[in-house]
C-alpha cells in the first residue's frame, strides 16, 4: 500500500473535508489522509494539489486502489 500525508490538498479545500490534518489530535495517528464523503463538495480542487496523484472522483479510483475506498469510509465510522 502507498501511503501520504501531504498537506497540499489540505490547503486549499474550501469546505475542510480532509482529515487529519496537521494539528487534529489524531494526526500522528495515521500515515494517510481522507476525504470526508460527507462533506465534499466535488469541486475538485484539491486533485491537482495532491503532489502523488491519489485523488479521484468514486467513479474513477483505478482498480488497484478500490481497496482505499473502504480505508477511507472505515475512517469516518468512529
């Protein structure tokens, strides 16, 4: 698994829909970001400011990344 925590689509989110962020008491906690499904807004900002290109509409995550989708919803179930 390929892993970042990068901030750069942090920054420039305008609804803040992307956690942890540096700061949030669960930050060192993790060793990757997610996106809120609840809260983004599909505006698509943050893709081009991800520096790995790991940023996709759900419709066009690549097969081998599918596995993220459920890491990402399984962040927001606590």
């Amino acid at each position: 698994m390929y892993r970042v925590k990068d901030g750069s689509c942090v920054d420039v989110c305008p609804v803040d829909c992307i956690h942890p962020a540096a700061g949030e008491a669960d930050y060192d906690q993790h060793v990757q970001l997610y996106i809120n499904p609840d809260e983004y807004i599909d505006c698509g900002t943050c893709e081009p400011a991800c520096p790995v290109t790991a940023i996709f509409e759900e419709s066009a995550v690549p097969s081998e990344w599918q596995e993220y989708l459920k890491i990402n919803a399984d962040y927001f179930r606590h």
